[in-house]
C-alpha cells in the first residue's frame, strides 16, 4: 500500500497534484493551451467549451510525480 503522498507508482518517490484553471474570454485558446501541453496536437477546427473540460498530465522532476489536473473553464460569447 502506498504511504500518504505518494502515488502508488513504483519507483515513484513524492507526488503532487497541482490544479490548473484556465478562464478567459471566449475564442482566445483556452482549449487550444490545453490540448497542445497535454496532448501534444492542435487542432484547427473550433469547437465552443460549453461548461468545463478537464484534462490531466503527469510529469517527473528529480524523484517527484508532479501532476497538473487542468480545468478549461468555458468562455462566455457576448
């Protein structure tokens, strides 16, 4: 069982989870950001965030899981 603080992973030492809230205007890349750091894509076509898109990526510095939990918080139109 892993202690508190770690997330269960082997060979994992520390892990943190920071959370990420993007809010902005409408159509200005809230999702684009998102999409390219986590994926590694982008996608030309437009599609409105209606509500909330989240997305979760993992990285490793020096012994620690650092996970960025990312919530795209949907722009209002006007």
């Amino acid at each position: 069982m892993a202690a508190s603080g770690e997330s269960g992973k082997k060979g994992s030492g520390n892990s943190v989870v920071i959370k990420v809230g993007m809010v902005g205007d409408s159509q200005i890349g809230k999702t684009s950001l998102m999409v390219k750091y986590v994926e590694g894509s982008f996608d030309e076509d437009y599609v409105q965030t209606l509500g909330v898109n989240f997305m979760e990526k993992t990285i490793s510095i020096r012994n620690t899981e650092i996970t960025f939990s990312i919530w795209d918080l949907g722009g209002k139109q006007r």
